[in-house]
C-alpha cells in the first residue's frame, strides 16, 4: 500500500503533482519559520549564558559569604559596577590578583595588570574615536587587548576589565573576595543581577511560541488538507470496490507525508535563507552572533519527524468519515452552525479581569492566580468564538451585500464558518497576545520615569540634569553615614566650565539637624533629615524650586532623584532658609551633586567622566533622559520581537489563506465552471473568492486586536491603575504592512480561477 500511495502521489497526473508541490512548498515555509524561531530562542538563551561571568560575586559565591575556594587557587578581589555612555550600558569590572593562581575571566588570556585594562571590540572603538574627557579618562591605566566573543552577548556588547593592586581595590565599596568565576546562567541564578531572569526567559519564550508555533502549524495542517474533499471521493470510491479502512488510512498519511517530508527537507533551506535576516534582530537589546543562531540536537530531530508525522495526522483526522463509512461523501450534509454560547469563555475572561480592578490581591504569585486565567480565557476564548463570530459577519455581509459577490462569498462563509475560520485561528492568537502586549509596554513606558511637575521647559530642564545620588546611601535615624567629601574649588570649575553645563547644585549634610521639607508618597512628613544647598547653585537649576528672597542657603531634599521628581506636585516651590551661611557649606560634607546640562551627549558625558573621577562610587551619574531611553531600548527590543511576530504571523495567515483558496478553487470548479456557462462574468467569482478569504482575515484581525487592547486595558487599569496607550507607528506600520502582504498572497491565487474553470470542466466524467 505504500508503493501504491507514492505511485498515486507522484503519478496520479497533473493535479496530483500540483498538488503535491503545493503540499511541499506550505509545508517548507512552515517548517523554515518554525527553525527559525527555535534557532531565535537557543540564540536568546545562548545569549543569556555569556552574562554569567559578570555575577561572580552574588551572595554566596563570595569567600566572605560562604563561597569556595578551589585547592591550588589564589583568590580575586572583584567588582562589578555599571557605566553608561550615550544611554548604553558598559559593563565595568575592576579586578586585582591576590597571587598566579587567581581566577582568569572568559575571553582575556589573563588578567589585567594595574594600570591595564581589556575593553570589548566596541568599546575600543569608542575610545578611539570618542574624545578621553568624555569617556577614557574613566578608566586608569591603558588598554592592552580586547575581550573575546565567549564573554561578551553580542558583537556590540560594552565592556571593561580593568586591573588594580588587591591594597587599591580592596579598599573600594562593594569590592569582594571570589575564588572563581560563575558559570552558572542567569535564569538558574537566585541572586544573580545581571542577565535575563527566568521570568523574563518564560515571557520572552512563551509569548514566541504562542504567538508563532500555533500560526505555523495552522499552515502545515492547511497544506497537508489540501484538495481533501477530491481525495475523500476518491478514497471513498476504494471502500466501495473493496479496500479497508486500514487501506485507505495508510494510503493518505503516505500521500500527506510524502508531501511534507519533501517540504520538511526545503525548510531547513529556508531556514538558512532566512538565517541572516533573524541574526540583526534585537529581541535582546543586542544582535547575535553567527553561532548564536544554531539548531539544538532535539531541535533537528524533532522537526524533521514530527512535521511530517503531524501531516499524516491531519491527513488521517479530515478522512475519518471515508474510514467510518464510504457512503459518508456522498451522504455529506452541511454542517451544525456554532452557537452563540462560544463567546461565554471570552466574556467570563473580561468579566474576570474586572473583577480585579480595584481589588488587586497582594503578592506576586496572588496576582498571577488572579490574572493569568482572566487573560487565558480571553485568548482560548476568542479562538473558539471564532466560528460563530465568523457565521454571524458573513450572514451581516449577506445581508447587507448589493452585489452577486458579496452575497455569495457571504453565503458560502455563513455555509461554512469553521472552515473559513480555520485558516486564520491562528492569527487570532498572534495578533491578540502580541497586541495586549505591545499596549502593556508601551503603557509602562509612557507612564514611568517622566518628571509631573511645572512646564515642558523644566521637565526637560529636570531629564537633561545629571545627578549623582550615590555620594550618601547608608541613613541611620534618617542621617546619612558615609557622605562623600567636600567638593574644591578647582573640582567646581572644572564642571562649570565643562560647554552645555548650565549650572552645578552641592547638596551637603546638615549639622543643623533640620527636617526634609519635602513630605512622603503619602503626604506624612519625611523621615529624613535635610540637605543643605547654597542658594545661588540652586538658582542655577532653578527646575528643582528656588531659596526664599534673600536667604543665602536653604534645607531641601537630601536627593533629587527621579523618585522625588515624581512626587515634585507636593513640594513646596520655596525651601526653607537655613540657619548658615553660604560660606561654611563648601567645607560640609556631600550627599548629592546635580549638574544641569543643556542636553547634549558631550556635555553629559564629560560632566559624567569627572563625578566618575573625583568620586568612583559603585553607582554611575545618570540623568532621567537616559533613565527613560534605557526603559525604551529595553522594551524597543521586546516591541520588535512583537512586529516581527505580527509580521510573521500575518503573512503565515496569507499562505494558510492562499491554500486554502487553491484547494477550494480545485474543489469547486464545477460549480464555477457552470456559473460562467450560465453568464457569470470571471471578475464576479474573482471578487467571491477574494471576499471569502478577506473577510475572514479582516475580521479576526480587527477582533483580535480590539480583544488585546481590552486585555492590556483591564490588566494595566487592575495591577498599576494606568490606561492603556496606543502604539507607536511601528506597529501600525507592521500590522498594515503585514495584512497587505497577505491580501497580496490570496490575490496572487486568483489567476488560477480562469485556467480551472473552462467549459471541460463542466462536462460529466
């Protein structure tokens, strides 16, 4: 039987041979985005793995805090603190070697001397390029080789390895004793702080499969049922003359699997072809290296096999009644309409996720309980009022329609809603749980981070002010313990004179003991102590309120940080005058230092090289406008995971569509063949085809993403109390982009309307 089931595959004629390319070429485009996404993934984890050095000194991997140190080794003082140039983070290491022995990070043939340092390929660059006061003045010593691929997560990675004598670094904050470097990844990692954590490996994994597998094998499964009803009366005529139900079972998974194991051996063509379009993607904030990019050993095996198993599958589940009765074809009736009662799940998901405004249970494992069922109704939901919400447009369209086109594309659909919808299932899960989750981010984006007080002019004035807010952290009775020393003189011209600084504020300690003026999150009076400012500084970033007339100094906030921009709306708009004059405040200790700057990347950057210089605190100077284009480039990568998955998907429905429009075109010829004898103009039935896989295509995707706006909406409104925002262009773009591609695809079907539907074909056999 399977001699027969290749024969009657390959050389059952020319329709069985269309067929069968057809089949094939579905099948390898499926196949190759299905490669593609598992090499994306094992690239993002790979990815992911290559941070796991830069966590060498996480609780209980120091020696001082109960980790080991290997026999024969020396141990490594170590230290890890961040750096930012123009927005991008630099991954900064200082390290000293206590003996020969000490533990040599990945990609550095040793460690650093003092006074030597290895920087990325990237960050080499920049300290060729870039001038010394804006950036390689930061880091002492001189640079003596790069640091290689096996340490870095991309090719663009930021990072420095700078060595010190264990007496230097050993009196840094945060600096610690390990005795080896950690190879453990950071979604296996507790304490780990650099790298993605395992939530966020679960989001960034699970919303790809969702949205992209399901879509996939939509496709697959469309191919491999291609012209099924014309093999259904074949088969069926077999039972007739005599073949059993076993017989005819194992003669169509042959048929399907011959098919999808040629278009299973094509995809991983395709794949290839698309490899280096998926290695400049910036799901991670960074590309991919070329063997990021590669196939797992289950990978391979699993695809190969169980694509062309899941066909014979298929093949198997629409003949099922040529396997039950042969009689079943003929007797074929139209099939039950769905029920309204598909759009309860859907409804109790909305009705569940309201529920929860207002009442948001404490905990985070509380909160995904409470939230995770409401969205998973939704999606599972939508899928499967699909059908009925098909029928009920198509009868809408029908109804409605003033042209023989509409009418019949809207009869046949309302006929048959489950299988005009069966294409498109799929993309109602892509285009609803990527839209929910576009809508989610770029609500936070827009709500976090951004200053609520006074002007536009000074809510830029208060993101472009440098502010280095880690001088004084440890407050004990609301007094800070470890304030950084006085500013000099010198140190104070040298940032005024830096070209863009607009003005310089010293915060220093109050021996004064007075209260911060500034009230709580809640209105109650601030627990700490005040801040000292000299009234002419702070006139000088007049954006963070002025001294009353005639004082010489006044109490403020011991810091200005973004926090306390945020809750700008209740500060009084003058400080206090303190009880000191203006000249005893250079000799008082630091707590903060704010440099306004007119915005530009020299200015901030050169401003930033002497805080770094004159105090090397762990915490870098930062400004809220890099706060905010840090939280954007952090979700720009995981809005561009999403346009590429609404992208994808879109055009993975447009094929799903366009062979489902093949195979019906294929079925129904006759009946198109005798519409054009009995006068119907070819332009008629070119619109009904193109309307029947339009208008389900439409209509879900307008539906889906309605549904993950209203998901996004009562999920931000119950959890944060934001609104939802709309979208950047970017998704607009993608999702018009992406819809004309597929509307391109079925129209691109359509020639074959006028080939298939001659005058032969309407001649009885």
């Amino acid at each position: 039987m399977i001699g027969l089931g290749v024969r009657l595959a390959v050389g059952g004629g020319r329709e069985a041979l269309i067929r069968l390319l057809v089949i094939a070429a579905a099948v390898a485009i499926g196949v190759g985005l299905l490669l593609g996404m598992l090499a994306t993934m094992n690239g993002v984890n790979s990815q992911n793995q290559r941070y796991a050095w830069l966590n060498s000194a996480v609780d209980g991997h120091r020696l001082e805090d109960g980790g080991t140190l290997p026999a024969g080794a020396d141990p490594l003082w170590w230290r890890l603190t961040p750096d930012m140039y123009q927005g991008r983070q630099i991954g900064r290491v200082d390290v000293a070697a206590t003996g020969p022995h000490s533990p040599v990070p990945p990609g550095i043939p040793r460690l650093p001397a003092p006074g030597e340092y290895y920087a990325s390929p990237a960050l080499a660059k920049l300290l060729a390029t870039v001038p010394a006061a804006q950036l390689g003045d930061r880091y002492p010593g001189h640079l003596i080789g790069t640091i290689g691929n096996s340490a870095l997560p991309g090719p663009d990675s930021l990072a420095v390895v700078i060595g010190w004598t264990p007496a230097e670094l050993s009196t840094q904050p945060r600096a610690d004793q390990v005795g080896s470097i950690l190879t453990l990844p950071p979604q296996e990692c507790d304490g780990c702080v650099i790298g993605a954590k395992k939530d966020t490996m679960d989001l960034i994994i699970g919303s790809s499969a969702v949205a992209l597998i399901f879509p996939v094998m939509i496709l697959v499964g469309t191919a491999t049922r291609l012209a099924a009803a014309r093999r259904e009366q074949r088969f069926a005529a077999m039972r007739l003359v005599g073949a059993t139900p076993r017989q005819v079972s194992v003669l169509a998974a042959v048929e399907s699997m011959l098919g999808a194991v040629l278009g299973t051996g094509a995809g991983f063509l395709v794949y290839l072809a698309l490899r280096p379009a998926i290695s400049g993607l910036n799901v991670t904030m960074t590309p991919f290296f070329d063997g990021d990019l590669s196939l797992g050993t289950v990978d391979v095996p699993a695809v190969a096999l169980g694509v062309p198993v899941a066909a014979a599958v298929a093949a198997l589940v629409s003949l099922r009644r040529v396997r039950i009765s042969p009689l079943g074809v003929s007797r074929r009736a139209t099939p039950k309409p769905p029920r309204a009662w598909r759009v309860l799940p859907m409804a109790l998901g909305v009705a569940e996720l309201a529920y929860f405004i207002g009442r948001r249970p404490d905990g985070s494992d509380a909160q995904m309980l409470a939230y995770m069922p409401g969205m998973l109704l939704i999606i599972g939901g939508l899928v499967f009022a699909g059908p009925w919400l098909t029928m009920a447009g198509a009868r809408l369209l029908a109804r409605l329609s003033g042209s023989p086109s509409v009418l019949i594309a809207g009869r046949r659909l309302a006929d048959d809603p489950k299988a005009g919808f069966r294409s498109v299932s799929g993309l109602v899960l892509a285009l609803c749980v990527t839209t929910g989750t576009v809508g989610i981010m770029t609500s936070l984006n827009d709500e976090r981070g951004m200053p609520r007080i006074g002007s536009a002019a000074t809510r830029t004035a208060i993101t472009n002010t440098l502010l280095d807010n880690s001088l004084a952290t440890n407050y004990v009775d609301g007094v800070p313990q470890d304030p950084a020393a006085p500013l000099s003189a010198s140190a104070m011209s040298a940032l005024q004179a830096v070209p863009g600084v607009t003005g310089v504020l010293v915060l220093h300690t109050n021996p004064l003991g007075t209260r911060d003026p500034a009230p709580g999150r809640n209105g109650e009076p601030s627990p700490l102590t005040a801040a000292l400012a000299d009234c002419r500084q702070l006139a000088a970033v007049a954006a963070f309120h002025t001294c009353a007339p005639g004082a010489e100094t006044a109490s403020v906030p011991p810091d200005f940080d973004g926090y306390g921009v945020d809750l700008g709306n209740n500060w009084p708009t003058q400080w206090q005058a303190a009880a000191m004059p203006a000249a005893q405040l250079a000799d008082l200790p630091v707590s903060e230092i704010l440099v306004g700057t007119d915005g530009s990347s020299a200015a901030l950057e050169q401003s930033r090289t002497l805080l770094m210089k004159l105090y090397p605190r762990p915490m870098v100077p930062w400004s809220l406008s890099e706060l905010r284009d840090d939280i954007n480039t952090e979700l720009a990568g995981f809005q561009q995971l999403a346009a590429v998955i609404m992208l994808v998907s879109l055009v993975v429905a447009g094929c799903s569509l366009a062979v489902g429009v093949a195979g019906g075109l294929t079925e129904r010829r006759r009946p198109f063949s005798l519409l054009r004898l009995t006068g119907t103009q070819l332009s008629v039935l070119r619109r009904t085809v193109l309307l029947e896989s339009a208008v389900p295509l439409l209509l879900v995707s307008a539906l889906a993403i309605g549904m993950g706006f209203v998901a996004a909406q009562l999920f931000l409104q119950a959890q944060l109390g934001y609104s939802v925002r709309a979208p950047g262009s970017l998704y607009y773009v993608t999702v018009a982009l992406g819809l004309a591609v597929s509307l391109a695809v079925i129209a691109s079907t359509l020639p074959l309307l006028r080939r298939i539907t001659g005058p032969e074909s309407a001649r009885n056999d």
